[in-house]
C-alpha cells in the first residue's frame, strides 16, 4: 500500500459521517412552523386586534407571542442539530511527530504521525447510522411535542375566546329583558293607582327588575375577568374585545369518522409514537456496543519508510454494563409503548366525548330553538295583550317572560359549549376538524 493511501485512509475514517435518511423533511418541517419566530419579538408580524376582530387572529396573535410554544420549537430545533454530530465520527485525525532514538541520522529517525484520537474510538458506519437514527427519532418527538403545545394553545385561546363571547350574548338578552320590565313597574305603578291592578301587580314587577338588575351587576362585573384571561392566554393586555359567539352547528362528515383519526393525528399520541420509536432506536445504539471500536495510526518515517497500525476496543471486558445498558434500553421502550397505549385510549375517549357533546347540544338546540322557544314567544305575547287590556295577571306574564329568557340563555350556553368540545375535538384530531366559524 502506498503513502499516500495509508495517509488517506486514516483521513478518511476520522472524517466519517453518515447521511440519516428523512433529516433533510425535518429540516424543512421545522422551518415552516417556526417562520414567525425567525425576526426579534418586536420585529414579528402581528396581527392588528381590533374589538370585533375573529377567532382566527386571536390564534396567530397568541402562535407569534407564545413564550410555552416558541420555546418547543426552540427544543425541537435544538434536537435536530444533534443529528449531524451523532451521525459523525466522536473522534478526529491528529497529526504529530515521532523520533527513534537511536544514535542514527535525525531526519531518518523521525516521522510524521497521523492518528485518530487517542480519546475516542472510530466507530463503524453501522453504528454511526444507529446513533444518527436515534438523534433523529429524538427530533422528531420534539416535533410531536411541538404540535401538541401548539394545539393546546390553539383550544385554550379558543376557550377564553367562547367565555367572553358567552358572556357578552348573556349581557345582551338580559339587557333587552331589562328594556321590557322598566316599562311594566311604571305601567303596573299607573294602574295601581286607576285601580285597575292590585299592590302585589307592582310589587312582583319591582322585585323582578331589581333581581335583573343584580345579576346584570354581576354579569357585567365579572367580564373583565374573562377579557384578562384572553389577553394572559394570547400574550397581551386587551383594552377592549367584543367576541362574536357563533351559531349551533352539525356535527361534520369529517368529524363523524373522527375516531379512527384520533388513532393516526392526535398529537398526544403522535408525541407517544415518536418517543417508541426513539427509544427502539436507542436500544439498537446499546446494541451495537457488543461490537468492537478501533483506531488507526500511521508513521510516515523521513527516510520515507511508513508504517500503519490499528487497534480494536475489547467489549466483553466490559459485558455486564454492556448487558444493563441493553436491558435498561429495553425497559425505556416497553414504557414508551404503555404510555403509546394509554395516549390511544385517551385519544379515543377525547374524540368520542367531544363528538358526543357536539351532537348533543346540535340536537337540544334544535327542540330548544325550533319548537320550545317558538311556543314561549307567542305565550308571552299573549299574556302581554291581555296584561295591556287590564285582564291578566302580571305573574302570568312575568312568569312567561323569564322562561323566555332563561330557554335563550339556554341556547347562548348550548352555543358556547358545542364550539368548546369541537375546539377540543380539533385538538384531539391535530388540526382535521374545521375550525368554528
């Protein structure tokens, strides 16, 4: 063998790396979920909130500002530059100089020396492509782990969204019953005096006003609260925010054939699926340890003479660490896969649950809006003729009125609750359902 080939093949198995097959789709995978990360916080493209603004830039205000969600994409990043350095050689060439001493000429006794480092062994391809493998699982249960931040986030915006909208749309019927009972006390007052309505009339009309009143109180206490939460969930003091609460909806096509979604897109169960497979890629790294090291060394001599060594590491010396190591390996994956186990089941229970609560409350609203409400209208404007013609009775009226409200209450609460199990169900199916309109 040449100088020159001895020369070149300790370079070349000191600069060994190994291309992982499927790093170049992560890499550009988590590029495009971390575009909006890329410029400085104040540098980032906002969306304008305005008070009536939509779900939807609530969701892109909370992606850019969240502290939780930029740093898993910061994890996942991070784990994904272990790829290359695990799919690399641990060791490097060194160059140096090596003098017989002999009594003979100088330059014949010494040589010039090109070893791998003495510290670290070169590994075969074989087990570099394991260790790259297992560093590229690694980064991609980071990725799960992203997916999952981000659509936790993206319910719990929607969540805080839907409270203040409930509450804006309880404000507004209480406010229009109000309209209604503050023109009866001063009615049932002027007939009290004509005598053509008794003292419990007025006082009935009084003490429904002044209950209303109460809770308007409460209600309209309690939305900065609920405006709080919104601002603390998308990363923002809001000075003002009327959210539209949005209309009952049917439970989709795609959402009907959820379950076995849930069981391939849940992003809980994506996150289990990445850590079994970056744990069997693991347990494979502990295998390859049964296998020798080596490291090679050659001597290039000035009177041109050149010689090439190698050494092999000795693994059985090292057997029964080698074995716990294996075995240690081996119980990491078995608790991955119960943990992939368990996240299928709360996949599947999440998935049914939520579609459940959607055909629900799709199906009370229907009788509550179609046939109940329908009926208590025409109820109260009855009773209202016959109160203004001076020949009903105010509780009969007063009763109709506030089952009236209290079955649109109802329907604002219907509303607000289906739109929150299908914001869960979209978590639960990573992003497949449609989001509300």
């Amino acid at each position: 063998m040449s100088r020159n080939a001895l020369v070149g093949l300790a370079l070349l198995a000191a600069a060994c790396t190994v291309r992982v097959e499927g790093e170049a789709e992560e890499r550009a995978r988590l590029a495009a979920a971390g575009r909006g990360f890329a410029p400085v916080l104040a540098q980032r493209p906002w969306p304008v909130l305005a008070e009536a603004s939509p779900l939807a830039d609530y969701l892109a205000f909370a992606e850019l500002g969240s502290g939780e969600l930029e740093a898993a994409w910061q994890r996942w990043a991070a784990a994904l530059e272990q790829v290359p350095q695990a799919a690399t050689q641990p060791t490097t060439a060194m160059v140096g100089l090596e003098h017989r001493l002999d009594g003979g000429a100088a330059l014949d006794r010494t040589g010039l020396v090109l070893m791998s480092d003495a510290m670290n062994n070169l590994l075969l391809p074989g087990r570099l492509e394991a260790l790259g493998v297992a560093a590229l699982q690694a980064a991609r249960a980071r990725a799960a782990e992203f997916d999952a931040v981000r659509l936790r986030l993206q319910r719990q915006v929607t969540e805080a969204f839907l409270a203040l909208a409930e509450r804006d749309a309880e404000l507004r019927l209480l406010e229009r019953m109000r309209s209604v009972l503050a023109t009866v006390v001063p009615s049932a007052r002027a007939r009290l005096q004509a005598g053509g309505a008794s003292q419990s009339d007025l006082l009935q009309a009084e003490v429904a006003l002044d209950r209303l009143d109460a809770e308007l109180q409460g209600l309209q206490a309690g939305r900065p609260a609920l405006l709080a939460v919104l601002g603390q969930r998308i990363g923002t003091r809001l000075a003002a925010a009327t959210p539209a609460l949005p209309e009952l909806a049917p439970l989709r096509e795609a959402e009907e054939a959820s379950v076995g979604a849930a069981l391939q897109r849940n992003p809980i169960l994506r996150q289990r699926q990445r850590e079994v497979a970056a744990a069997l890629a693991e347990h494979e790294v502990a295998e390859w340890a049964r296998l020798p090291g080596f490291s090679l060394r050659s001597l290039l001599m000035g009177d041109g003479m050149a010689t090439l060594g190698a050494a092999v590491t000795l693994p059985f010396l090292r057997e029964s660490a080698i074995d716990a190591a294996i075995r240690q390996a081996a119980a990491s994956v078995r608790a991955a896969e119960a943990m992939q186990r368990q996240a299928a089941n709360d996949a599947v229970a999440a998935t049914v649950s939520a579609c459940a609560e959607i055909r629900a409350a799709g199906r009370q609203g229907e009788v509550l809006s179609v046939r109940l409400l329908p009926h208590l209208r025409r109820a109260a404007d009855v009773e209202r003729v016959r109160w203004a013609a001076g020949g009903g009775a105010y509780a009969t009226w007063a009763g109709v009125l506030l089952a009236t409200l209290e079955t649109e209450r109802e329907l604002v609460r219907l509303r607000a609750r289906q739109h929150v199990a299908r914001a869960r169900l979209q978590e639960a199916l990573g992003g497949l359902a449609e989001p509300s309109p």
